[in-house]
C-alpha cells in the first residue's frame, strides 16, 4: 500500500474521531427566551460513533476484510437497533461466503427486532443454503405466526416454492404441514393451509396424499381457485382430480384463466370434444374476448 493511501485512511480515521468526541459532547445550554423560540429539531440517527463504526467497516471491508467490516457492522446494528445494517451485516457476511456468520447476524437482528418478518425470511434462506434442515421449523413457525391474519393466507400458499431450496421435496412436505397445522382450521387460512399442503405432497410424489389434499380443500369452499389448480396438476396421473376442476368451473364466478388452462389440458390429452364444450362456455360468459375463439381455431 503506498504512503499516499496510508495517509488518506489515516485522515479518514481521525475525521471519524473528531466527528465521534463532537457527537459525545454536551450541547450548551441555550437562553431561556432563544430556546422557547427555537423549533424543535429531530437529530438524525447517523451520530459520530456511527459514523465513526460505519467508515471503520466500509474501509475493511475495501482492504478485503471482510471479517473485520462484518463485526463493526453488526456491532453498529446491534447498538442501534437498525434494520439496514443488520441486513448490511448479513450481506456481507453472505459475499464472504461466510455462512454462519451470516447466521449468527440474522438471530441477532431477531434478537433485537423481534417482529422482523425480513429476518425470519433472511434466516429461512440462509439455513436452506447451510442445509440445515433440522433448524428450518422453528422460523418458519415465527414467520406465520408473526405475519398479520390478512397477509398469511398468500404467505401460506407461497411456503411449498419459497422452501423448495431445500431440495428435499419430502421433508418440504413435512414442514409445510407442521408448520401450517394451527390455521387447519381458521377460517381465512383452512383452504390455503391444505392447497399448500397438497402442493408439497404433490412434489414429493405423493399424489394420492395429493389429492385428498386438494378434494377437502375444495369441500372447505367451492368458490376457491387454490384447490381447482391443484387438482389440474394432478389430473394427468390421478384423473379423479378433475371433478374438482369440473366442480369448481360450474361456479357462476370461476376464473376465466382457470377454464383455459383446463381446455389446453384437455386438447394436450386429445380429448377434443370436451374441450370443444369448455370453449363453447368461455365464449358465451365472455362474448367480447377473442382468446376462447382464437384459441379454438389453434387447438380444434
């Protein structure tokens, strides 16, 4: 390293320094009449020591240290309780390579912001990387309970591709179904929890698991489109799932997209007549859209 760049951390050092002693200062004092007159101003976050800990890192971190940026990082984050640096610290930590010390800055920004849903999400890929299966449970089960009754449906429903990482499609099962057993049963999650369940089931190869996933399901509502596209991936090797498509697309409000992937599954099977019918429907609810139409000039 040459003097000159010696030089230039050195004076980034001591600048950090000044900053740091000037943000522990007390300020004086103002005036009885200057103070009832001063507006009220909010300090930014970015005080000396901050600033300080954050060149320290940023400095490391170009001088290919990586550890040493990690520690002042996460160090930062740990006394502020700020949600960037954590995620600063775990991504250095993941640019490294460094595992788990990743790991270790995700229990840490759990820690200290335990309603964090990003650090639960952070962590779930971190220990799908790590494969580390066995610790998979307990997160997954913090991030459902932590997620607001509106928002866990979707989160229920997107847990079968979010953990597919793990790549081992019948311990994604498992987990998918221990972990969404407490909302078998509420009213706004019962369908999602059982699609999710039959999805994974379904990648593992179980597919007559499957498919009793998929049928009660569409018992707990028959309006709902979750369990009528479960059963379209499986009517291929288990037929019986397409009286759940059947069921489903004779509602007055089936989703039109639904039906045409239904119609591309039948003509890919031959079985034209039936598609024929479909497509009749299609175009009767929806007269003004040429997709039904043109489709049955490609297919039939």
């Amino acid at each position: 390293m040459s003097a000159r760049h010696h030089g230039r951390l050195a004076m980034f050092f001591l600048l950090a320094l000044q900053l740091a002693g000037l943000g522990a200062q007390t300020t004086p004092p103002l005036p009885a009449a200057a103070a009832s007159a001063a507006p009220l101003v909010s300090n930014s976050s970015l005080d000396g020591q901050l600033l300080f800990e954050l060149l320290v890192s940023e400095m490391a971190l170009g001088q290919g240290d990586a550890g040493t940026a990690y520690e002042w990082t996460l160090s930062a984050a740990r006394r502020t309780r700020d949600e960037s640096l954590f995620r600063r610290a775990t991504d250095i930590a993941l640019q490294a390579r460094a595992g788990e010390q990743a790991l270790a800055a995700t229990r840490a920004w759990r820690l200290h912001r335990p309603e964090s849903m990003d650090a639960l999400r952070l962590q779930l890929q971190i220990l799908m990387l790590l494969n580390r299966p066995e610790a998979l449970p307990e997160p997954l089960k913090a991030l459902l309970a932590l997620a607001p009754a509106t928002d866990r449906p979707g989160l229920i429903a997107a847990l079968p591709r979010f953990l597919q990482r793990a790549n081992n499609p019948r311990l994604v099962a498992q987990l998918v179904e221990d972990g969404v057993r407490p909302y078998r049963e509420e009213p706004m999650t019962r369908v999602a929890a059982r699609v999710a369940m039959g999805r994974a089931w379904m990648e593992a190869r179980e597919l007559d698991k499957a498919l009793l996933l998929a049928q009660d399901a569409h018992t707990q509502d028959l309006t709902a489109p979750g369990p009528a596209l479960l059963a379209l991936e499986l009517m291929r090797e288990r037929p019986a799932a397409e009286a759940v498509v059947q069921s489903y697309l004779r509602q007055g409000n089936a989703e039109p997209g639904l039906r045409m992937v239904y119609v591309r599954s039948l003509t890919a099977a031959q079985r034209y007549a039936d598609a024929a019918v479909q497509l009749e429907t299609a175009t009767r609810l929806q007269p003004n859209e040429p997709g039904p139409f043109l489709l049955s000039l490609i297919h039939i």
